[in-house]
C-alpha cells in the first residue's frame, strides 16, 4: 500500500493524518517520547530542556561524601503509560535440540 500526500485522499485518510499529526505535537509539547511495537505501545516522560531547576540535566548531584544524583520533578515524577497489544510468544524452556 502506498501512502498519498492528504491532499490526493478520502476524507477517512485525511483526518488520520490530521490525528497522527495532532498526536506528534502533543507528544513534542507535552515531552513524551512514544515508542511503538507490535506488542505495545509505550509513553515515557523526557527532559524538559527549559525546566529552571535543572536546566535539562534531568536532575542534580546531591553534596556528602558518598555524592547521588537527585532527579528533577519535571520528568520523574510522570509516570511511563505501557498499552499492551498482542501477547509476546512465549519463549520454551529447553533448546529445540
């Protein structure tokens, strides 16, 4: 199946590129990163590189002598969203062999 510009298509493919498109500047604006399989659909909060606290380091490094890192709110306190899809196979426990 080849794709057409939206121009050159029914009315049904022009408004799923009016969603795909919406979907891809929602997912820019709101900084999610969308990652797509057979099996799921996975949406995982990014940095936000205009966040003032940690400036799109994605968190700080804390003081002491044994020193951590501390995650910025702007994105670890989102929560990933997974939408499973088709079942993975299941994997036998022996080789074929």
């Amino acid at each position: 199946m080849r794709l057409r510009a939206p121009d050159q298509c029914r009315s049904g493919a022009r408004r799923l590129f009016r969603a795909l498109a919406a979907t891809a500047t929602v997912l820019k604006a709101g900084h999610w990163q969308l990652y797509a399989d057979r099996h799921r659909l996975t949406l995982s909060p990014q940095l936000r590189p205009s966040c003032p606290r940690c400036r799109g380091a994605g968190g700080w490094w804390t003081g002491g002598l044994f020193p951590e890192m501390e995650a910025c709110g702007c994105w670890s306190e989102r929560h990933e969203l997974h939408i499973r899809l088709l079942p993975v196979p299941a994997r036998p426990d022996e080789p074929p062999f």
